[in-house]
C-alpha cells in the first residue's frame, strides 16, 4: 500500500530515489474568490508530491474549484462499487456565508480530508480518475466535467434519493413467488442497523456541538459588550473604584477574547469532525443502497433465467423453429446473470473489507475530537478562572467590607 504525508512532511531521501518509500502527499491550499455575482465561485491550489512512476513528476500543482471535487467523487462512486467513497461538504445554501473567511476555511480543510483519504486507500489511489484530478491543465478538467453522463450529473443530494428509491423497490418489487427482494443476512442487517442508528447519534452529538460553539460566542460577544459598557461606568468614577471597574472592563473584553477563539478551535476541531462523520455515514448509506440494487438485479435475473428454462424447453418438446434463438437469448441471459452474481458477491466482499476499516478510522478520528474538546474547554476554563482571580485583589483594595 502506498503510503501517504501531507506536503509539508520532509524526507532525508529524494523523491525519485529508488529505495525511497513509495508516497502520495496531497494538500489543498490558497483558497481564492473568482469571478462576480452569481458567477463567482472559490478556487484551490491543489498541490501534489510524490515519487509514483506513473505520475508526471515529484511535484505537480493544479487549480481546481468545488465542482470539480464533485467531478471526482462522483466518478469514484460510480466505478468502485462497494468501496465507502469519502464525503464532500455540502455546498452553502446560504448566500452571504459562502465567502465568509470561516466558511472558506472549513470548505478548505474538508476537501483536503477528501482528498486525502482518496489518497491513502488501497483501491481508490489506483484510479485514472484520481490522476486526472491532482495532474490534468484546467482545461482538460473542464471538458472532462462536461462529458459526464448519468449518475455523473447528479448532485450530492441525489444520491440519498437513490438511496431511499432503492429502499422502496426492495420493498416493493415482489417476484412470481411473491417473495420480496430482499437480503435475508443476519450480519447485513446487524450492519445496516447500525449504520442508521450511528448516523442518528452521530447527528445529535453534532448538533449540541453546534449549540456549544454557539454559546461560546453568545458568551463571548456578551462579555464584550458588558466589557464596554463597564469602562465607561468607570471613566465617570474617580481615583480607585474607576480604576478597578476600567480593570473589570478590560479583563471582560480579554476573556471574550479567549472566548471568541475557543469557539473557533471547537468548530474546527470537534463540531466539523462529528459533521462528516455524519457525511461519511450517509456516503455508507449510498453504498448499501447500491447493495441492494445489485441483489435485486440479481434475485430477477434469476427468475427469469427460470422462465427462460421452461420456455426453451416447451420450444424443444415442439420442435419448434425458435430454439436455436431461444438458445442464444438464454445463454446471454446466463452470462448476465453470472456477471450481475459477481458483481454482487464483489460488492459484499469490498463492503465487509471497508466496515473494518472504516470503524478503525473512526475509533481514531473521534478520540481525537473528543481529545481536542477536553483540551480546549480546559485550557478555556483555566484561562477564565486566572482572569478572574488576578482581578479579586485589585477588586478588594477598592472596598475594605469584601477583604475584611
């Protein structure tokens, strides 16, 4: 498995050496606003080092914009069938956050996870696709953009759709023995049982993050104001008690500060990590639904390489003239029943290989998150209470009742 850094990583070995470890780093940087109005969109250096043979080069740099990350992800998920393929953050649907810093900054790192993970997995850095994204001039991406074709045009939001579609045709679709399409596997529904309640806890976690990077700054944007509000009380007063409310102010406006950043370190670092977590889990949910798809594609091929059967055979008994036809049609059909077998045993195969994996990394994605939240609420917390306590003495010189 080739092994993959991020680009800032050094190596006491050249690029090209032979006896060098075989790498793939990829960073996406310098996020830039173009064009005006409804037309304007970001775009990303997307910066590519490493030593394959098959690559151009040690170092290879592009441009790219979101639609062109969709490009990719959309291709992967279309060829690689059973593969959990990395999520993409959605696209703001509110105007005037688009091109706010914070939203630009988040969009940044979450493409560069993608990418990365693209990177990193055994199957996925094998493909063309990925190739063309980190190497092809601008122009060749964009033709490649425009000759996309069937699920190729669809949009994130689409994809769920396919997946509740699906949902129903199993449930729904009933063969000639009236017995519904449907996977009987004690391990496949264990695994889909707990693919949906994840995403359900998963949501709520993410969503009282949100609530907690919301009061953090509701905090902090209240201590601002009281902050000012203090100081001006204290300009009014004289000699020490004007000089202990203009310290109150001041230290008001720090801890705001400490505040207004901690919120910032708790979006980035444990609210965005438990939301793709919840983007991730919804890209499982498209690759059960394509699972499903290619059961019940099976399970009718099947039946109707049984009909198939007792036709050729009243054909045969009557000597009629449509057998060698009807020989044909249904080897063809065999063929395509074996294939479309295949395809599903791969399905299931890849499925089982990408569970494992995917609570491995999970196991450690969320220890980490959950690692940086109690880091930044203790750090927050003592920096509160220090604030606080170096002003108790300068407060109590002010007023003899309170140090008495």
């Amino acid at each position: 498995m080739i092994s993959t850094q991020r680009s800032g990583s050094g190596s006491s070995q050249s690029p090209r050496s032979p006896s060098a470890q075989p790498f793939l780093s990829v960073s996406v940087t310098d996020p830039v606003k173009l064009g005006n109005g409804v037309q304007s969109y970001i775009s990303y250096r997307v910066i590519t080092k490493t030593n394959l043979p098959e690559y151009q080069g040690p170092e290879k740099i592009v441009i790219r914009r979101y639609n062109d990350f969709v490009w990719l992800r959309d291709r992967l998920f279309e060829k690689y069938k059973g593969i959990f393929i990395p999520p993409l953050p959605e696209k703001s649907a509110v105007e005037k956050f688009r091109f706010s810093a914070e939203f630009i900054e988040m969009r940044r790192r979450a493409l560069d996870i993608f990418i990365n993970r693209i990177a990193s997995h055994y199957e996925l850095q094998q493909s063309e696709d990925l190739k063309t994204f980190l190497q092809a001039d601008e122009e060749t991406m964009e033709r490649a953009r425009s000759l996309e074709i069937g699920i190729f045009k669809k949009k994130p939001s689409d994809l769920m759709q396919i997946f509740k579609d699906v949902q129903s045709k199993v449930s729904d679709v009933v063969l000639g023995k009236e017995k519904p399409v449907e996977e009987s596997n004690p391990e496949y529904e264990k695994l889909k049982h707990y693919i949906f309640e994840l995403e359900n806890h998963l949501t709520e976690a993410q969503k009282h993050a949100y609530r907690l990077v919301k009061r953090h700054r509701e905090l902090g944007q209240s201590l601002s104001d009281f902050g000012k509000a203090v100081k001006i009380l204290g300009a009014c007063e004289g000699n020490g008690l004007g000089k202990a409310f203009s310290e109150l102010g001041t230290k008001s406006e720090m801890i705001s500060i400490k505040l207004q950043k901690e919120a910032h370190h708790l979006l980035m670092n444990f609210e965005e990590p438990l939301k793709d977590y919840v983007r991730a889990v919804q890209s499982i949910k498209a690759t059960i639904a394509e699972r499903a798809n290619a059961f019940r594609l099976q399970c009718e091929l099947a039946e109707t390489i049984k009909l198939k059967e007792i036709n050729l055979d009243k054909l045969m008994l009557t000597r009629s003239d449509r057998v060698g036809e009807a020989e044909i049609e249904y080897k063809e059909l065999k063929a395509e029943s074996e294939e479309a077998t295949k395809r599903f045993e791969t399905i299931v195969k890849l499925m089982n290989e990408e569970i494992v994996r995917f609570q491995e990394q999970k196991t450690l994605d969320m220890g980490l998150a959950f690692h940086e939240f109690a880091k930044g609420q203790a750090r927050l917390a003592n920096g509160i209470a220090d604030a606080w306590r170096s002003l108790i003495p300068k407060l109590e010189s002010c007023s003899p009742a309170l140090s008495a």
